[in-house]
C-alpha cells in the first residue's frame, strides 16, 4: 500500500468513486461523510494525505484544516465547489497544500494526489541521536520520551536537525517557522531555543543538541 488517504465527502457517490480511485491506485482509502468525526481521526490514525471537501455538514472544512494544522503538518487538499478566489487563498493560507474545484476527473485528483506526496516528501519520521520526529502528527520523542512540543518548536527542531552543523541565523529560522512573514521581534528565537533545550533537558540534562554560535545564530549538533 502506498499509504493512508482519508477522504472527508459528503456526496456519497462521489466519495465512493474517490474511495474506489484511491484503492485502485494503491492506497489504503477511508471514507468521512461529516466533518464532524474528522479531526479526532486524524489523531488517531495519522492519514497519509486528506482529501477535504470545503462544505461539509457538521463542520466547516476550513474550520478542519484550521484545526489538524495545530497539530499535525499531514498534506491537506481541499475540495471545492466554490471557485471563489478568496476561498481558494483561504483554504491555502490556513495550511492547505492544495485545492482541487468540482467538478473534476478522479483521474486527475489521483494525479494530484501524487503530486502534493512528492511535493511534501513521504517520509514522515526523521531519526536523529535519539530524536523521532513523527512530521504527521508534528510529536517529538527523545528516547522514547515525548517533548511535548509545540508546532512552533517542532518546526523549528525539524528544520534544525535536517542539516546537523548547519549554522542557521535567526531571520533564516523565523523565515522558517512563520512563513507568513508576521512581524516578530528576531528574539522570538532566542525563546523558542531556550524552551526547546529545556524540553530536552528534562529528558536528559547532560545532552546538548542545539549550540549558539556567537553573532551568527545557531545549529544541531551532537559533539
């Protein structure tokens, strides 16, 4: 199996049609038709990718997407009927990875499927001097032992130890972790930094993974 899709649609043929799609192609389909259930599945079985339909009885699929980007980064396309530009910018500035209008050939969502997995990358666990980073579900663990982190420090951790010795300065690292370009003070680093190395100090308070280079910024590291 290529992986889990999780198809939220409340047009159940069309979802049949999406599920039998999927199937054939080699994923492992499940089917939602509210989104009533959907965010509670998500932290439970950690999907692959969802395919999410922007108006959906019991809970807006906006309203969704806003909610799973708290705590997990799982490639999220969204389904629409309406082609509104303003609904489209929405649903991607709120996480989306991509939105499909209806109607549309389950051929081509298939094809965009693909596509947004090979964008996204389809490894969601880095390994790292003890580290488990588990990208869907934005939990990182060191020897075992969950962190507790927020997206913000996960992000910020992933994006660290994804080149180990890389010096990163501050404006690269919030760059980074607030993509929509906000404005905050470049200390908002210095911040994150020092809860992240608590969080691992509470596991063990004799490993230092995050190192500050003086004037520059910082690196992951295991000396």
């Amino acid at each position: 199996m290529n992986g889990k899709i999780l198809i939220v649609e409340d047009e159940e043929k069309l979802s049949a049609l999406l599920f039998e799609y999927m199937e054939k192609n080699g994923f492992e389909a499940h089917c939602l038709n509210s989104g009533l259930p959907a965010v509670a599945w998500v932290r439970e079985h950690a999907p692959r990718l969802i395919l999410l339909d922007l108006m959906l009885p019991g809970s807006d699929g906006l309203e969704i997407c806003k909610d799973i980007r708290t705590f997990s980064n799982v490639p999220i396309i969204m389904v629409t009927a309406r082609i509104e530009e303003i609904d489209r910018l929405l649903g991607l500035e709120l996480g989306a990875d991509d939105y499909i209008c209806k109607p549309f050939s389950p051929r081509e969502v298939v094809a965009r499927v693909k596509s947004v997995l090979r964008r996204t990358g389809t490894d969601q666990t880095i390994q790292a001097e003890g580290l488990s980073l588990d990208k869907s579900r934005y939990r990182a663990t060191l020897t075992g032992h969950d962190l507790d982190l927020t997206a913000v420090e996960f992000k910020l951790l992933q994006f660290l130890v994804a080149s180990p010795g890389r010096i990163y300065g501050r404006q690269q690292l919030m760059d980074q972790i607030y993509p929509d370009q906000r404005t905050v003070s470049d200390r908002t680093i210095d911040s994150h930094i020092k809860k992240l190395r608590k969080k691992i100090a509470t596991v063990d308070s004799d490993l230092e993974l995050i190192h500050s280079v003086y004037g520059v910024g910082y690196k992951f590291e295991v000396l």
